[in-house]
C-alpha cells in the first residue's frame, strides 16, 4: 500500500473509493435494508450509498423513515470508513506529491513544527493517528450531546444511537441525520446546534492542521510559533469565511418570516452561525434551506464552492487554494514579484496548482448544471445550488434532491464521487508529472484583460 500511495495515489484514490461505493449498494440493496422490507430502487440504493463514502449528505429518500436500523447502520458505516478513507488517501497523497516537487514536509506539517518526517512517513502510523484524532473528537461530540438528548426524552438506547449518529457525521461533515425531522426541533437549541456546528468545522480544518496543532502545543507559550504556513492560511481563511458568512446570511435572512423572521435576537444569532458553517461541507440545517432568500443562495454557493480545509473531509476547492489565489492577486495590484504571507513565499508552482484546481472545479460545475438543465424543469438558482453542493459534497439541498429523475440522480452520483476525489486525483497527477525539458522556447507575453 505504501508503494502504491506514493507512486500511484490518483490511481489508488479512484480505485478504493468506486470499490467501497460498490460494496454499501450492495449492502443497501436487500430487503431487510429498508423499513418497508420491499427493497430499494438500485439507483436510490447507489445514490445514498455515494452520499455516504463521499460523506456529502444529499439524499433522494427520507433516511430516518425510509431505511431500517440495519439500512441506516451500514450508511453510518459508510461515512465512518469514507471519512477515514478521505483524510487518509488525501494525506498519504499529499506527502507524495510534496516529495516528487521538492516540498517536503509542507503538507502534513512544516519543519519548524519539529515533527519526524520518517514516523509521518509510515503508512500505518499515519493512518493510527488519523483514526485516534477522529474517533476522539467524534466522541467528544457524542458525549455532549448524549446527556441533553437524554434531557429531552429521550430512552438511553436512542439518546446513545443519536448521539453517536451526529457526532460520526459532523466530525465527518457527512450531514447525515437519523430522523425525519433532522435538526429542526432543536433551532434554538445551543447544547445540541453548537457541538454538531464545532464538529462539523473541526472536521473541516483538515487532518495536517490537526497534527500540526497537537504537534505545537508540546513548545508551551510559544506554540504559535511552531504552526505551519498551511494550518495558518487554513485557520485564518477559515474564520474569516465564518464571519463573512455569518454577517451577510443573517443580514439577508434577519427579516425572513420562514426562516429566521420568527425567531428571538439569540436564536437568530445561532442560526445565521450555524447557517454560516454547514456551507464550508456540514450539510445540516436547522432552517428550509429551500425557504432561503435566493441572496442567502448565491453566498451559500459560494461558500460550498470554496469548501474546508485540505485533507479533511469537507470537499471543495478548499480554502488555502482561495487564500493562494487572493494572495496572488493582493501581490500583482502591489506589484510584488513574490506571493509572500505570515513571513514565508509561496512557490509559483502552488498557484498554477491553485488555478487548476479552480478551473476543473468550475468545469465540473458548468458540465453538471448544463445536464440538469437539459432533463429537468427547474430553475438554474435550484440546479446551480444542488450541482455545487453535490461537488463540494456538502448536502444542503433547496429540495428538488428527490424529485429528479433518475438521469439527474446519476448525475450528482457521478458529481459526488469526481468531487470527492477528482481534485484530489487531477491535482496529484498535475503535481506528480513534473517534466523537465532540455529545451525551452523563447519566452512572450500574451495580452491579458
């Protein structure tokens, strides 16, 4: 596995993620899968079980009354293992490809965090630290919200099975819920919306910036000088999408009778923070995202777009390709030679990276729109908004999910999976193919704008 990760990682990515896929339809498609003991439909079958390795949270049926126990156990299965499957292969691919340029240790962890490259470069230690940090924060999320489900009501048995459902599918930012009603009864809810909302953008930041922060909190007070260029472009573009996230819905859904008109100042606030968060990959909801000013859409579409961090399980662009790209913007206005931020340069290599990314990112969304389109009825604000929550595998929907055609169905299907790991692959074979040529042409400046 270890020559594979590092010689063929896209390869691997591709291969691991369309197998496991496989097996949960598999696994969804008896009788005994569904509450109605009928059977599912293949494609709705496929479709939940893509939702759940890709940990996206789009659904075509009701996942609290649609499936059985058994049925909603083996897709928790499915975003546990596609979680870990994510983070793993996203890093193990990271490393390869920051080996094959020249960047050594700039993914996982920088070498001011004095973290040894050769254990971080073992397979096995990887992935154990990997399952540690994720089943801990799971856990925690799980045990906070055990005591309060119990407090409500509920018998330990179900308390336990919730509070073990959310806590899985917000560290995983799968946006999975195990009832019909999902999180709508607890809106104003703070002991149940803010553990899910800190899992799911805990989840988000990605596994290098988790163990680069475990790493710097061994230097004491001057931990922060010890973190990563990576875990501060992450952290610091993460927070400032928060906030802008967090002023400009609540401004436009303040007012709004069927969102968050009704609501007390408090519970507003909790909304329009939660509202904030589930775009970046969460794909929960505590309002009718579909009952969402079309404004509140279009910034929500923006925010899916961009995504989390790198290596997590949030999908995207992710948010240090956006930071890259600002960066270099902020440098050309100022004339600057160097992408230059927190003392360090970026390499001219990481922008075209950056740039690539972007462009597969907007084609895929362009393709996918202009299917749905041709085969559905509804309007291009619905398709733009499914489309980009399908390749950002966040899971907002403004409802039209279900009712697509099984044509549009494939589509997300196929959206869902390139999104998770198409990037992921098209960035690594970009990076991996670095080719060095004897001859170059003489060099000529295009008009650009």
């Amino acid at each position: 596995m270890d020559r594979t990760a590092r010689e063929y990682p896209a390869r691997l990515a591709m291969t691991v993620f369309g197998a496991v896929i496989a097996i949960f339809t598999l696994l969804l498609l008896p009788p005994w899968a569904t509450a109605s003991g009928t059977g599912a439909r293949f494609v709705d079958a496929l479709f939940t079980a893509v939702s759940a390795v890709c940990v996206t949270g789009l659904v075509v049926v009701d996942t609290g009354t649609y499936w059985s126990e058994y049925g909603r156990a083996v897709i928790l299965a499915g975003i546990k293992i596609g979680g870990l499957g994510v983070m793993t292969l996203a890093s193990l691919l990271g490393m390869a490809v920051s080996r094959r340029i020249g960047l050594t240790q700039k993914l996982l962890t920088a070498s001011e965090a004095k973290v040894r490259t050769s254990s971080l470069g073992e397979v096995g230690y990887l992935i154990r630290l990997i399952i540690v940090v994720s089943v801990t924060i799971e856990a925690a999320v799980a045990a906070i919200l055990l005591p309060r489900f119990l407090a409500l009501g509920e018998s330990f048995g179900s308390a336990l099975w919730h509070a073990v459902f959310y806590g899985i599918s917000a560290f995983n930012n799968a946006g999975f819920v195990p009832t019909a009603e999902g999180l709508m009864p607890y809106t104003s809810d703070w002991l149940v919306v803010v553990p899910i909302g800190l899992g799911v953008f805990v989840g988000a930041l990605g596994f290098p910036v988790m163990a680069n922060l475990l790493q710097a909190r061994r230097f004491g007070r001057r931990w922060y000088r010890h973190l990563s260029l990576h875990t501060k472009l992450t952290v610091t573009t993460s927070v400032a999408l928060f906030g802008a996230g967090f002023l400009i819905i609540g401004a436009m859904e303040w007012a709004n009778p069927r969102t968050f008109g009704d609501q007390d100042v408090a519970t507003k606030l909790l909304s329009a923070s939660f509202a904030s968060i589930m775009p970046r990959s969460g794909g929960f909801s505590t309002v009718d995202t579909g009952a969402m000013n079309p404004e509140s859409w279009l910034v929500m579409d923006a925010l899916m777009f961009v995504g989390g961090g790198s290596a997590s399980t949030a999908g995207g662009i992710k948010v240090t390709t956006l930071a890259v790209m600002l960066l270099a913007i902020l440098a050309e206005a100022r004339g600057d030679r160097d992408i230059d931020v927190f003392g360090r340069r970026i390499p001219r290599d990481t922008l075209r990276l950056s740039i690539a990314v972007v462009f597969i990112g907007a084609t895929m969304v362009l393709a996918s729109c202009i299917a749905l389109l041709s085969i559905t009825e509804f309007s291009l604000a619905e398709v733009l908004f499914e489309v980009i929550s399908a390749f950002a595998t966040v899971g907002l929907s403004t409802g039209i999910t279900a009712d697509l055609p099984d044509g549009g169905k494939y589509v997300l299907c196929a959206l869902m999976y390139l999104g998770r790991v198409g990037t992921i692959s098209v960035l690594g074979a970009i990076a991996l193919r670095d080719r060095r040529r004897v001859v170059r042409f003489p060099e000529e400046r295009p008009v650009i704008g």
